[in-house]
C-alpha cells in the first residue's frame, strides 16, 4: 500500500529488487526485477501489485552461455530507490 501524506498531488516510483542470500557467483547487492510509476493525488491511498515470476531470479551464466536458476534463498526489497528500502521479505526458491 502506498499513500500520499502531503498536501498536493505527486507521484512515486515503487521499485522491487531481488537480493540472493549467498551466490555462487558475484551478484549486484540489488538487482531492480520491476517498478510502476503511481500517480496519487492529495492524501490519495493505493494498492501497488508487481509480479515477480521466475526470471527474477536468474542470472546469466557465462560458462554455460544462458540463463540459469539457482535455488536458494532471495530477499525481496521494496522501496522508491536501491537507497530507500521500506520492506524488505525473505523467500525460498526451489
């Protein structure tokens, strides 16, 4: 949920980045997976979904020359930018 608490309208820009726990290759600390821009007016409250599927959670392997998926466990971080997380939740991939 998202909520205007000023006094005129604005917008945010909600982004979602995927963390893995403990790669096995170096990884950026967060990799941005999906944002939307929201456009609130003054007070204006908002229920934001982005999806996260499978891709989310790959990286590229350059020994194996394509995308692979690593099970394990990711962290999920929400905020207006990689500097301003606001949740932040674990997950398990298999």
């Amino acid at each position: 949920m998202i909520k205007n608490t000023g006094g005129t309208a604005g917008a945010e820009v909600v982004q979602v980045y995927v963390n893995e726990k403990s790669p096995e290759i170096k990884r950026p600390e967060k990799e941005l997976k999906a944002f939307a821009k929201v456009m609130l007016k003054a007070g204006e409250e908002k229920q934001i979904k982005l999806t996260l599927d499978e891709n989310a959670f790959q990286y590229f392997s350059e020994a194996k020359n394509k995308w692979v998926m690593k099970p394990g466990r990711f962290n999920i971080l929400v905020g207006s930018s990689s500097a301003d997380i606001r949740l932040e939740k674990g997950v398990d991939v298999k």
